[in-house]
C-alpha cells in the first residue's frame, strides 16, 4: 500500500494501536493532506490492551512548514506591484486549505485575473469578472491565452500535471511564483523563480497584507475580450441526440447556486469542467489518476456530506457501466443523487485520441451491446429520462432536479 498512501503504520503490539491512530489522524490532516494506513494483523486484533488515547503528539520527523518565508513574501508583493500582466492559476490546493475566501480577497485587492486547473475548477465564483475559465490541453481559449501573454505567472497549489502542462510551456521565461505546502511539487513540473512553502491561506492571508491595492484593468479588457469572442459552432446537428455542451449550458439555468457536480473521466468530463457554471457550489473529479467510475460513488459521499444541496454525477456509458451497481448503495440509504449518462456507444476519450493520432485505428473502444441505461434504473426502482434534443433536455431536467429520490437522465 505504500505507493498509494501518504504513511502506512505495522502495529505490532496491542499498546501501540492508541499512538497509531492518533498519529494517522496528525499526519492524515496536516500538511499536504492524504490517507494514512493503519495495519493491525489479526493476531493483535485479538489480543486486549489499555486504550488511554493521547492529547497531543509530537513528531521529529514530521513537521510541515505553516507559515510563508516572511522575505519570500515581500518578493512577491513587489512583483506584483511592478506586473503590468499577472496571472493567477489555482489548484486543488484552494480547497485542502480551506483558503477560497482569501484567494477571492486576494485577488480583487490586487485585480489579478484567475484561472483554473482542472482540480481547482469553482474554488473561486465563475461569475467573477476577474476569473478566465480552466487552463491546458482541454482548457479554455482565454485561459491558455491569459498564459501566453503574462508577464507574471503566480501557481497556488497546484501541482502543473501533464494537462496543464503544454500550456504552461507558453510562459517562455516568465517569473514564476510558485506556493504549496509540498516542497516536493514545487519546481517539479516547473522551474520556480520564487517558491513558497507553507499553507496557502495563511500565506494568502500574509499576502493581503503585504499588497497594496492595485489595478489592471488594460489586463483584464485585453483577457475578457478573449473571453467574450463568439465562437462558431460548426457542429453538424443531426436529429434524435444533443450536443453535450449546449445540454451542460441548459442544466447551467437550473441548478441552483450551490450544486455540486461530480465529473467521471473522459469527453463528459472535459464538456462538463469548460461549460459548467458554478457560484457557490462545488466541482469534484478524480484528475490525473483518470479513475473511470468515480463520479456515482463519489456523488453518493458528497450528498452525506452536503444533504441540502443538489449532488449531481456526470459521466459517460462506459465509466457509468463500471460504477451502475452503485445505483443500490443509493436506494439502500436513501441518498437522493442525481446521475447524467452521456450516452454515444464509445469510450469517447479513447477513440478520439485513436482517431487524432493513430490513423483512425479503433481497438477496444467500441461499446456496442451496452444496455438501455433507463431500464436498468428502473430495475433498481429509479426514475429516469432520456433526451434527444433541447426541449426534451430542459423538461428532463427539471423533472430531476423537482425529484426527492435518485434520478437518472440518459
């Protein structure tokens, strides 16, 4: 397991199962979160012991570092200060740190424009007239734009994967500014001309103070006519399917402020994090691991966790098929989550790549004998829809979104 957990512990003695847990716990929650494995072989699960569980713990070996380098601070406000073109991209991080108010805060005092990995989609309102929409190979014009034309380029947790990457390559000798609570992510993927290592709200928090009010508006006018360019669709409509992002664009008006949306992998994923359109709410998807079959389970988590909001899974007919039996852990406990099938008979993402790069050579992309997605709803008591076109989209998603039960819209 040790590859795929931030510590692994072997209790070998009874008495020791008390330090475990609380040192899982303190290692789990602090620094660059991530899961912790408890080993207890059975026979020390039978033996008994004297649980007298600590207050407190202190680790020589592990101390992750809090606060921003006080010098390193300054540097960066006076970048920014002397930055005609800065540049925001937010992570995942945004969220670990619990530090979405302040990264909104930061960057209105200092009217720096903001864009998105894919993990850090909706840590900030997509509303907001500084932000530009997701950066990378799948990303957004303005976003991939805002990269190339910087002159200051500031990374807050995020960890510039293999997506993002390609544009980021654009910078071409620009100052990098690069904040994360893991050392070992910073000039990885990308040289760093000022790292920062700590945790990004009080780091952000330090920022706030350090910065004075500034404006960009040049900047942000040359960004957000990028933005608001029309681009044609030349897409051939062709009767009985719809168009997957003008169906994202009509889930757009009815869902409320604070939904959150659960994007499996694949083309559904990409079509779902470049036109969705969150206030309040939250996105989640897997990343880089590209873990297909995610976004049901992960859907039914985040409903227990967020009752009073609408928790809706997108994905496509095969990550669906991977996760469909996932369908009875919702009905067993009642957990009223709502699934969108993107049905086209291929492992879509897949058979792109086949068809860009490989000569159209298709194998093992073809999903043919797939099952009616609506029946198989039904089989588990579920309502569903199917939609073919925009009126019969807007009318089914309505009627999920009105549902107090699971919903299916294929």
């Amino acid at each position: 397991a040790e590859p795929f957990v931030k510590h692994s512990i072997l209790v070998k003695n009874p008495e020791d199962i008390c330090m475990a847990f609380k040192k899982a716990f303190y290692i789990a929650g602090t620094g660059r979160q991530g899961p912790v494995l408890i080993d207890v072989p059975m026979d020390v699960q039978k033996m008994d012991c004297t649980f007298l569980y600590p207050d407190k713990i202190e680790m020589r070996s592990y101390k992750p570092r809090i606060e921003g380098n006080k010098l390193q601070v300054k540097r960066v406000a006076e970048a920014i200060s002397k930055s005609k073109k800065p540049l925001i991209c937010a992570g995942g991080g945004i969220f670990s740190a619990n530090a979405k108010n302040e990264l909104k805060k930061f960057c209105e005092i200092c009217d720096i424009p903001v864009i998105n990995t894919m993990m850090g989609l909706s840590n900030i309102d997509m509303s907001h007239r500084l932000y530009f929409g997701m950066i990378g190979m799948h990303g957004v014009r303005a976003a991939n734009y805002a990269v190339s034309n910087c002159d200051l380029f500031i990374l807050l947790g995020a960890r510039v994967g293999d997506r993002a990457v390609t544009a980021i390559q654009q910078l071409n000798g620009v100052p990098v500014i690069h904040i994360d609570i893991d050392p070992a992510e910073i000039g990885k993927n990308l040289s760093a001309t000022t790292p920062i290592v700590g945790d990004l709200r009080i780091i952000l928090n330090q920022l706030i103070e350090s910065c004075s009010v500034s404006s960009h508006s040049d900047w942000i006018d040359e960004l957000s006519a990028v933005k608001n360019k029309e681009i044609t669709d030349n897409s051939v409509q062709v009767d009985g399917v719809i168009n997957p992002k003008e169906f994202i664009h009509i889930l757009n008006k009815y869902i409320p402020d604070d939904t959150v949306i659960v994007a499996d992998v694949g083309q559904n994923q990409i079509w779902t994090a470049n036109n969705i359109f969150l206030k309040k709410g939250r996105f989640l998807t897997s990343g880089g691991m590209g873990t297909m079959g995610y976004s049901l389970p992960a859907a039914i988590g985040a409903k227990l966790s967020s009752q009073n909001s609408q928790v809706i899974a997108i994905c496509g007919d095969g990550s669906f098929q991977m996760q469909m039996m996932e369908l009875a852990t919702a009905i067993q406990h009642g957990i009223n989550i709502k699934i969108i099938v993107m049905v086209n008979n291929y492992l879509g993402m897949v058979r792109e790549v086949q068809e860009n790069q490989y000569g159209n050579r298709l194998i093992a992309v073809d999903l043919s004998g797939s099952p009616r997605y609506d029946v198989i709803a039904e089989a588990y008591g579920i309502r569903s829809s199917t939609v073919k076109d925009e009126k019969s989209a807007e009318q089914a998603i309505i009627s999920m979104l009105e549902s107090e039960k699971p919903y299916l819209i294929q």
